[in-house]
C-alpha cells in the first residue's frame, strides 16, 4: 500500500531539492534585502531610541555627501590597482611556473599558503612588517632609498591607502597565479609549437597567441576579484581604522562606520544598497559581455 | 626545446618569486618563537635569534607569561593583560567552520542536484539569483541580521554566526557543485531511467559516490572562507564567541600590541586550514572560480 504523495513531493519535480535553499534565500537573502530597503526610508533616531520615518531623505542625501564621493574615489582607485597589479604579476608568475619541471609542484604548494591566511590577520602582519620603527618592509625601502624610515607608511595620508594595497596584492596575486596557472594548463599545444617553429618570437606568441586565448579565464579573474576588491573590509579595519583622516575609507567601511559608530542605520543601509547595486550592475555587464557561463 | 641554461635560470628566478612570496610567513612565524627584543630590532632578524615557546604556551596551553622567568624576556616584556589563552576561540572558530560547512554543503548538493539534472521554469534565473547573492556586500547582510538577531536572541549566539556563514558559502557550494555534477554525463541518468530509478536513487547511488572528490573540495573551501571570515563575526558577536580573526583584536591593547602572541596565534590557524587545501589542490582552482573554469 502506497500513501499518495503530493506531485510537488516526487523527487521528479525540483521543489523538494531546492526547497531548503530557497528556505534559506529567503531568510538571509531576500529579507535581508527588504529591510535594507525598509530602513532606507528611515533613520535611527537616538533620543527616541526608535526609527522614524524619513522619507527620500537618505537616498537624496547620496548625491552631495562628500565623504561618499572619498570613499567612492577610494574604492574605484583600490579596487583598479589591486586588480591590475594583481593580473599582471599574476598572469608573470604562472607563466613563470607553468613547466613539468620538477620542484614547480612544490612552489604551486606554497602559493596557495597565502589563500588560507585570515585577511584581518594579513593586515596585522603587514602592518607590522610596515612599522617605521621595526618593520621590514619599511627597512627594506629605506636600504634601497625608496622612501626615508621617518615617513610611516600606514599614518601618511599619500601613502596609507598603498601600504594597505600591499597586503592585497600580497595575499591575493597567488590566487591570481593559481587561476592562470590552470588555464595555461588548458591551452592546447600545437599553436604554440607551429608559431615557434615559424620563428615567432616569446613576446608575439604570449600577446597574440596566450592571451587572446586566455580571455575567458582573465573575466573569470576580473569578476571574482573585482567583486572581492571593492567590498574591502577587513584590511582596512585593521590596518588603518581608515585613516589618516578620511583617506582609507572604502564604501564598505563608511557604510559600517555609518552603521555601528554614528548610529546611522537607514543611512547605513542605504549606502549597502548603493554597493549592491553598483557591483550588481558592474558584474552582470562584464558576466554578459565576457560570456562567462555557469 | 630550451637550453640548460635556460633552464636553470628558469628555475631560481621561481625559487626567488616563491620565496619572496613566502617570506612574509616565514617572518611570522619567526616572530611567534622570538621574543620581543628580538621582533623590535632592525635589520630583523630572520634566522639568529634564540627562540621561545612562550607565546605558543600562553596562547594555546595558558601558562601566563607572568609565570614564566622575567629575566628571560626582552626588556618591554609582554604588554597588556593576561588575556592570551585562545584555545575556547579556536573552538568556537571550528564550530562555526564546521556547522556552517555541513549545512551549505547538505543543502548546496541537494539544490545543485536539481540545477544539473532537472529541466525547469526559470533555471538559469535561478542560477543567477544564486550568483547574485555573492555579489551582497556582507555589511549589506550584517546590518539588517544585527538588528534581527538583537530581537530575536540569535546575537552573540554559535547558531547566528554559523547561519550567516552558511548563507555566504552557499553561491560557491551551489555553483561549484552544479559543475561537478554537470560532469556526470546524462546518458548515465537516462540508463538508469530505464532501469526504473528514481531521481532520487540516481542522486544517492550515482552521483554522490562519483562526486565525493568535488564535495570534499567544496568542503574544504567552504571551511575555509567560515575560518577566515571577518565582517560578520565582528558585527554579530560581543562577548560569548570569537572566532580567530576577530580575536586578534584582543591583542592590540592600549598598552602596544602583544605581536607574539598574535603571530602564534595567527601560525595555529593557518595549520589545519593550510592541510586541508593542499588535500583538495586538484580541484583547488576550480573551487576558486566558483567551478566556471574547468580543466
């Protein structure tokens, strides 16, 4: 004897697969969501210790905010550098890399070292490695007259967003390889070979040959990282509270200064809803143009 | 095809990349075993130093410093108070990694399942909804999850943290485990149509044992990205939990940093999370790209 199960129970139908995930979408994704909006059109009102209803106000507030404008600046310029520097020593060391020789098992071992390395923690260390008085780094600039150990890094207003930069690029440029490394493993041989043997020369192979054929994996690279960069965080909390003055605030670290220090929750919230929408945008072009398929 | 030459050259330029690379580790884990005025001194010192266990033993045995022999030590000694044990943070750190990783990964199988073998309405928005959620900024989720938590008593709770972990992991483990199993090829499932299976028979005997290399990999990476999570830690725990990250904070007091221990602290965390990846390196750069570049 059988119990007659609902049609939307059979494991034909996809409800009973997908229903825990969707469960859980609609709890920390959707509602999330909705009340961001909600407390968008609303602000944290101290002496009342409740939330009153503002209207626009938030979202007109966004156009002439000059801390958001610093912090948008500073988000476009961390998340262009990081991101260049990182592809370009990325894509160098794997092409470096990218040889059955033995021992290049190895090296690939300890590039991935970096990726397991809690980023608050990366940002602790660099910032001691940056230490005008003890840090390495700092002594290691001064030994090569790049920059005089009386200027600290992390406390110089020019200089600050670069010394967080460092610890980016430090931790995430061997993911960058990694990735490269990967797909130059894909690439077939034989253009490589027949272009060789028609005497072409390492630089024309590698930027008309290599790359080109490299296009799919550098969106992947962009999309991923580019989502990654500009929501920074945990560098920035660590190794400079986003100072000095205002100099190292990204969005995502305005938004929560908003949020847990000046108590501005609906404003907080709104500025969330400018980031989403932002990389939302950003990476859906770049997901449609470079046709990256799931 | 290259000379030996070459070839040699090719390999100490990469030695000296590598090294380069790993340096900044190798210093932490120096300044985990030196003592302060071993740390504080310029041109550090990388390799002639007498090394100490003191930070290891109060950071993971909770023998205070205090018990151990001043004259010992350098002359600032430790700063700050005796907060240093952090073994209940690297529990709680595990909890969260491995609560968090059951449920993603028991939930992203089942949905993932689906995406690969089931044809529905709107399935490739489904799929896009899911990647979009990776692309929430966490505040954007930590902000409206603070004030629920606050409400309902999930703040400071294992059970809130692991939750918000779960639903960060859940675009990666959903997206790489739909290209696993979009390995399995669908004249397998058909056969086994044929034969009189249920979808539900070909998830438990067909693709769950083939796939048990891509789920662990998801696995680890999963765990990986809970142990190294920061944002929101921060924001939905006070007082009860910590997880490694956010626990170092306890070291930056006003006094001066205690960077010994928080290097040692930061050398027992990297330890289990560095063994797990290199257990999944195979499969490590197609995790890494959410499973959109296969090889």
């Amino acid at each position: 004897m059988r119990f007659a199960v609902p049609r939307f129970m059979i494991s034909e139908h996809p409800f009973p697969w997908l229903f825990p995930l969707i469960a859980m979408l609609l709890v920390f994704a959707v509602f999330p969501l909705a009340y961001n909006i909600y407390l968008s059109f609303h602000e944290f009102a101290i002496f009342k210790r409740s939330l009153v209803y503002v209207g626009w106000d938030n979202w007109i507030k966004l156009f002439n905010d000059t801390r958001l404008n610093n912090a948008l600046f500073i988000n476009t310029v961390y998340t262009v550098v990081c991101l260049t520097v990182q592809l370009v020593l990325g894509f160098l060391v794997a092409m470096l890399l990218d040889t059955d020789e033995k021992g290049f098992g190895v090296m690939r071992a300890l590039f991935s070292l970096a990726l397991v390395i809690p980023p608050a923690i990366t940002g602790m260390l660099f910032k001691l490695m940056e230490d005008p008085q003890f840090g390495m780094v700092a002594w290691l600039l001064d030994k090569f007259n790049l920059l005089s150990r009386d200027v600290p890094i992390l406390a110089t207003p020019q200089l600050a967003l670069i010394g967080v930069m460092i610890a980016d690029i430090w931790q995430w440029t061997p993911f960058v390889t990694l990735i490269f490394l990967a797909g130059l493993r894909g690439l077939p041989k034989e253009p490589f070979e027949s272009a060789m043997i028609d005497g072409a020369s390492q630089w024309t192979v590698t930027t008309r040959f290599t790359i080109p054929m490299l296009s799919k994996v550098i969106a992947v690279v962009v999309l991923i990282r580019g989502i990654d960069l500009f929501r920074t965080f945990d560098y920035i909390f660590v190794m400079t509270s986003g100072g000095p003055g205002i100099q190292t605030y990204t969005l995502s670290f305005y938004t929560w200064k908003q949020f847990a220090a000046s108590l501005k929750w609906g404003y907080g919230a709104t500025l969330s809803l400018l980031a989403l929408i932002i990389i939302n945008v950003a990476a859906s072009l770049l997901i449609k143009l470079a046709k990256i398929k799931w | 095809m290259y000379s030996l030459k070459a070839r040699v050259l090719r390999i100490a330029v990469a030695w000296i990349v590598t090294l380069i690379m790993v340096l900044p580790i190798y210093y932490w884990v120096t300044v985990s075993i030196k003592r302060d005025k071993d740390v504080f001194t310029l041109p550090p010192k990388l390799f002639n130093f007498a090394p100490t266990a003191d930070y290891f033993k109060a950071v993971l045995l909770d023998i205070s410093p205090v018990q151990q022999s001043i004259e010992s030590r350098g002359s600032l000694g430790f700063s700050g108070g005796g907060m240093s044990y952090m073994v209940p943070r690297l529990i709680d750190s595990m909890i969260i990694a491995v609560s968090s990783t059951v449920l993603v990964v028991s939930m992203a199988t089942l949905a993932a399942f689906a995406l690969s073998r089931l044809r529905f309405r709107g399935q490739h928005h489904f799929v896009y909804i899911v990647l979009s959620t990776r692309m929430l900024p966490p505040v954007a989720v930590a902000i409206p999850l603070f004030l629920t938590y606050k409400s309902i008593g999930l703040y400071d709770t294992h059970i809130g943290v692991i939750l918000a972990h779960t639903m960060m992991n859940i675009p990666l483990a959903v997206l790489l485990l739909k290209s696993f199993f979009d390995d399995v090829p669908l004249e397998i499932d058909e056969a086994a149509i044929i034969d009189g299976a249920t979808y539900w028979q070909i998830f438990r005997r067909i693709i769950l044992p083939t796939m048990r290399t891509g789920i662990a990999a998801t696995a680890v990476l999963c765990f990986i990205f809970s142990w190294t999570e920061f944002l929101f830690v921060l924001m939905l725990t006070a007082t009860r939990l910590k997880t490694v990250p956010v626990a170092t904070s306890a070291f930056v007091t006003s006094t001066g940093t205690q960077w010994g221990s928080l290097a040692a602290l930061g050398v027992a965390a990297l330890i289990p999370a560095f063994i797990f990846i290199l257990l999944v390196q195979k499969n490590l750069v197609r995790g890494l790209t959410m499973g959109s570049l296969k090889h």
